[in-house]
C-alpha cells in the first residue's frame, strides 16, 4: 500500500519511543521507505541502531553530525518525505513546533517539511490538559498539522486519563488515510451495508446467514482510504469497524432498512453488500411463539427489500451497487436482479467457487452493469473493493 512512499518517524523523548519500532517495521512491511529522526532525549529510551536495523537507514539525531552523504540532510529528508509522523510527540516538540523554534534535527527538518504532519501527543495527563499545552496544540491545527488524539488509558506514570500514545494500528490508520491512495472519492458520501442480520425466534433463537462482514468492511475502509466520507451501517459481526467510518449497529432487516432509509437521501452512492436474512417469523408466528403456542413448524414472512426499495426510489446522479450470492446461473440471474431492483451495478459471487464468498479473506467477484459483464480474479477482499469502487467511478 506504501510502495514509492517515503514516510519520515519523529521521535522524541517520552517512555512511548519503544513503541515506534513496530509502527516502523509495519510500515516497511507496507513498503514504505522510512526514515527516522530522533530527539537527543528520545535516545535515551531507545537506541537509534535499533530503527537503523529496521529501516537500512541512518537514525538522524545531531544537525551538525558530518557522518553521512553531503547533502543538507534536513532539508533533503524534508523534500523527500510524502508524510511526517511525529510519535511520541512531547510536551517539549509541540511547543517548539507551535513556535516556530528549530534548535535540532527533527524541529529543523519540521520546519523545512512541505508534506502532511502528522502529530501524536504523549504525556502525562496533568501535562496534556495542561492549557499551555491544549493552547500549542490548537496552533498546530490552525497551521494544518493533523493532531491524532491521545488513548486514555493507565499511563506510564501511574496515572489515568488521556495521554497515551494510541495502538501503533491507530498511527498506521492515520498514516494509511493521508498517503496510501489518491483522494479520488473526495467529497462521495458512500453508504455501506455489511454483515448478516438476525430475526429473531424468540429471546434465544434467531434466524440469520453466514455473511462476517468482511467484503462490506474492505469496501467501506478503502472508500475511506480513498477520501469519501463513509456510513456503515452493520449487522452483528466480531471484525473490527474501519476507522474514520459512521457506524451505525443493527440487528435485525427491518432495523437495517430503517437505517438504510434514513440516510439514502443524502448518499451519492450506496452499496449494499450486507447479507439480509430473507425471511423472519410471522407477525402471527411471532405472536403464538411469545405465548409458547407455536406449532412444530414456523410461519415465515420475507423481511423487506432494501435493494429493491433504494432502486424504486433513486435520487437524480445517485449510484446503486447491490451483491448477489447464486449456486447456479451467475451471470443471468444476477443480471436480472439489476434490472428488477433498478441497481447500476451487482457484485456477483458464486458460493460453489472456491475462495469466494462468505468468510473468506478473498473473494471472485463479477461485475455486471447494463452494459458490461467483467469477471475478476481471485484476489483479497480489500483489492477486490478497490476494483468495484473503481468500476463504480466509471459509472
Ligand atoms: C522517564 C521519563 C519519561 C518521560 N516521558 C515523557 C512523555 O511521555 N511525554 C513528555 O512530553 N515528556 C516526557 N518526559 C520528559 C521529556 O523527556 C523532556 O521534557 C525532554 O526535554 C523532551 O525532549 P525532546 O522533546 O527533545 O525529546 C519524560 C522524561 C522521563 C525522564
């Protein structure tokens, strides 16, 4: 995701420097180039060899170091870096960051720095809601440094409260949103359906299927990666929500429904690749189960159609992507579901292929539109999303 990506750490010295090391050997593991920076301080809680293993880079510390390639090494490192991250960032780095003071490499090569800035304070809680600090803080953000917020948590010192530096998944999240893709989907609100619902029996038992979520999760987190701005709207699954999303919980179809209705109106585009359960118990089965009355065998009644309900009501520009799961006649009977629920587009996959469909981390998508029939590889379920929300861009 970070190939031809140069991504510049700065580091300073707080206790939380250890946890750099993972966020950087991450961020090669995503191909990036990165390059460290780091305070004298920072030193002493980790040594620079251990990032010079990581990255094949030289550990940057001293300005006036002459032990290295002739060139004005800050300036160079600023020039070249596609984004600046600065965690564990201190009480000390943000308030020279705020004012503009450049007395060490990593202040200096800030200053020098075009690209995004990131920033990830870390610190004691006194320290952090201290109002010299929160001051500092919000100067950053006015000249356009991205302050990522601290966890709240035990900290180091003992304390409780906000301070902590958040999960290296957290910084790489940040980084990932900034660089990983060009912001093509930029002011797109998507609307995304994901997971299985359940209809429930009666308070033990419920009907449902055997979706996870994870097709409607990749798509909504590259829709993300990509710049729009995302609503998610959920069954119950146990995969963990993107970040940067609205996530909207629900349970059961006529929740969902709800939730779609609500806020289709103002979506560009909508996806649902969420697996409804098709039917649920009847009004009357509902009725006699509640007065344990139930005959062996439940009445069911189909749960409403979304897909067919958001195709009847399209707004003017807006684009409608549904799924299909068939066992047999792929092609002609997802085609004919796109023209009775007046969708732009069905993702279909066939649950007799391997690698495809529920569970899986892959998936075999075909994309069918009025016009087009194209057949993808087998590929992860989050490349797979990038080839659907680029099929839905031509659109
Ligand atoms: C054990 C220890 C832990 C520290 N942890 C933090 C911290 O998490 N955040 C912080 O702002 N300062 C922390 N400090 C204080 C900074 O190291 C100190 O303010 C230093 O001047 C920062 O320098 P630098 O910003 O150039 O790295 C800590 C100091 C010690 C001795």
């Amino acid at each position: 995701m970070l190939t031809n990506k140069t991504v510049v750490l700065g580091i300073t010295g707080s206790i939380a420097a250890y946890k750099i090391a993972n966020v950087a050997s991450r961020l090669i593991k995503l191909h990036a180039d990165v390059h460290v920076i780091m305070t004298e301080n920072a030193c002493n809680f980790i040594n620079p060899i251990t990032f010079e293993t990581l990255t094949g880079h030289k550990c940057l510390v001293d300005t006036f170091d002459r032990n290295f390639e002739f060139n004005v090494e800050h300036v160079s490192l600023a020039k070249k870096a596609d984004i600046f991250l600065v965690a564990p960032a201190t009480a000390n780095i943000i308030g020279k960051m705020a004012n503009g003071i450049a007395d060490d490499m990593l202040s200096t090569t800030l200053l020098a720095a075009k690209c995004p800035v990131l920033v990830a304070p870390a610190m004691n809680t006194n320290m952090y809601t201290n109002p010299v600090v929160q001051n500092n803080l919000c100067r950053l953000d006015d000249f356009g440094i991205k302050v990522i917020e601290p966890a709240t948590g035990m900290l180091a010192c003992r304390d409780t409260g906000a301070g902590k530096l958040p999960d290296e998944d957290v910084l790489i999240e940040h980084i990932l949103k900034e660089i990983a893709y060009p912001h093509d989907l930029s002011k797109k609100r998507i609307l995304i359906t994901a997971g299985p619902t359940r209809e429930a029996i009666d308070p033990v038992r419920f009907i449902t299927n055997h979706s996870t979520g994870k097709m409607g999760y990749a798509i909504a987190r590259i829709a993300m990666l990509r710049g729009a701005d995302v609503t998610l709207i959920s069954g119950p699954v146990s995969i963990d929500p993107p970040m940067f999303c609205d996530i909207i919980n629900v349970t059961s179809a006529e929740d969902m429904y709800n939730a779609v209705m609500a806020n289709a109106s103002h979506s560009d585009i909508i996806i649902k690749a969420a697996a409804v359960a098709d039917y649920r118990p009847s009004t009357v089965a509902a009725e006699k189960i509640k007065k344990s009355d139930a005959d062996s065998c439940i009445e069911l009644e189909r749960t409403k159609d979304i897909l067919g309900e958001l195709g009847k009501n399209k707004k003017e520009g807006q684009i409608i992507c549904g799924f299909s799961m068939e066992t047999e006649n792929l092609i002609e009977n997802s085609r004919a579901k796109l023209i009775k629920k007046n969708a732009d587009m069905i993702a279909a996959n066939s649950l007799k292929q391997e690698g495809a469909g529920f569970g899986t981390d892959t998936n075999v998508l075909t994309l069918i539109t009025e016009n087009s029939c194209e057949e993808l590889d087998m590929m992860s379920k989050e490349k797979a999303a990038e080839k659907l929300l680029d099929k839905i861009m031509t659109l």
